[in-house]
C-alpha cells in the first residue's frame, strides 16, 4: 500500500509539475507591442457665423499595438474627446469629406451657420479642408467629435 501511494504522490507531482511548466510557458511568451505611428497632427477651427467667434483645437492621432496584441487608435489634444475624434477619423483614413459619424441623427432644423477648417497632416497627406454647415447640429451629426471643443 505503501508504494501506491508513493506512486500516486508521484503522478500527482508530476502532473502538477507538467501544467505548471505548461502554464508558465504560457504567461512567459512576451507580447508583441509596438511603438504608436503618428497618424495625423491637426489644428482645427469652428467659428460661429452669426456672432464671429472662433475657437482653436488641436488633434494628434497615433495607432499602435497594446500588450494584449490589440491594435488601438488613440489621441491627444485640445478637442473634447481625442480618442473618439481620432478614431473617427481613423475609420475614414483621415479624409474629412467622408466623415458622415452619426447618419441616423435627426439635426436641430434653424439658421446658425457654422464654419470649420482642418488643417495639418494625415499619414502623408496635406489636409486642407473647410465646410460651412447650416447649424452646430448638423457639425456634430457630420463630424462626431472632431469639432467638439
């Protein structure tokens, strides 16, 4: 009886041994990350044609792999939400004439118009873009958080 539960004790043991080394060998296996590409770096400006107000904003987009091998797309600046606003420009490869973020939205109907210009870099490309839009409704239904500062 002895020598069953010596050799049980062994099994047990080596078992044990096996799913630690298998486990560890697991966790050990470093991850890949990578350093943040400069996607884009922006100076935006929204005025408010009724009363000639204008406000400034600034925007940098990177993207890169975190520790969980999850590419992200992050962001940094002035706007309100610079990821957001990053992100939305990331999902149209930077081209301003293509955002259309929330199309669903039902905008405020009224006159107040509202001018915008971006300009500055997205990977190699100039950005050059300005847009007057009817009312700061219909800006954020275009432009989600870009201009919204």
């Amino acid at each position: 009886m002895r020598k069953s539960i010596v050799a049980a004790s062994t099994t047990i043991a080596a078992a044990l041994a096996t799913l630690t080394l298998a486990t560890g060998a697991a966790q050990a296996a470093p991850a890949r990350v990578t350093t943040p590409v400069l996607l884009g770096s922006l100076q935006l400006a929204k005025t408010d044609d009724t009363t000639g107000v204008t406000t400034t904003a600034s925007l940098n987009c990177v993207r890169g792999i975190n520790v969980y091998g999850q590419v992200y797309v992050s962001g940094n600046g002035t706007v309100t939400n610079a990821d957001a606003a990053c992100q939305e420009l990331n999902a149209v490869g930077g081209d301003f004439t293509k955002l259309a973020v929330h199309p669903t939205w039902m905008p405020l109907a009224g006159d107040a118009p509202v001018s915008v210009t971006a300009t500055g870099n997205w990977g190699n490309t100039a950005v050059n873009y300005s847009q007057t839009f009817q009312n700061a409704s219909y800006l954020a239904k275009t432009t989600g958080d870009v201009f919204q500062f």
